[in-house]
C-alpha cells in the first residue's frame, strides 16, 4: 500500500534504447489519493484524473487527464510523461521509489522517487 497519498517526482522514462531524464528545474509528480483520483506537475502544467487499481499491482489511468493549459519549453517531456502514464499497466514500489510500468507489453518503466 506504499503507493498511495506519497507525491511521486519523476527521475527518468526508460525505454528499449534510451533512457530520458527531464532537465534541471523541470517538475513531473504523481500524487494518487486513496478516492481514485490523481494530481500532479507535468513540468508547467498542474494535471488530475483517475485511476484504478486492480490485481494487486495492476495500475490504470481512466479517460485522459484534464490539465492547464500553459505553453512549455520545447525540451519539456509534458507529452512523453502523459502518454507513459496513458499506457501504463503494473507498478513496483521499493520503500521511496516506483517503478511505472508501460508499453504494450509492459517493457519500459517510469522512475520515481518520493518527493522530499
């Protein structure tokens, strides 16, 4: 149960070939409250939605996400951070970091850490 109620900060998107690590000062989090619902940065931007979760570690974002609408730098990672969520399937929580995991078969993974 150590994923809920902890703000998440995002530390890197790995995928087959890369790893991608937002820039200095840029904000990615993730809070997911216990009622389903989930706020956070995506870099300028404040977001929300919902989520459920299934199976244990099944974790899965419902009908997009609703956020502000202010214009980012062009190095941002806002749309990269959304569509990983979007297609997220199962989570792993290690005492203050998680693992998200996306992809059609769940091949690449979210790095988070709890925020201080």
């Amino acid at each position: 149960d150590g994923l809920l109620d902890r703000e998440w900060k995002l530390v890197a998107l790995h995928e087959a070939d890369e790893i991608i690590r937002p820039k200095e000062g840029r904000r990615h989090t993730m809070t997911l409250a216990r009622n389903g619902k989930v706020t956070g940065w995506n870099d300028c931007n404040r977001y929300f939605g919902t989520f459920t979760l299934e199976k244990g570690n099944w974790l899965e974002f419902g009908g997009g996400f609703g956020s502000t609408l202010m214009l980012c730098m062009p190095s941002s990672l806002d749309f990269e951070f959304f569509e990983s969520l979007q297609v997220s399937k199962g989570f792993e929580v290690d005492g203050n970091n998680l693992k998200l995991f996306y992809g059609e078969k769940a091949e690449n993974w979210i790095e988070f850490r709890e925020s201080d």
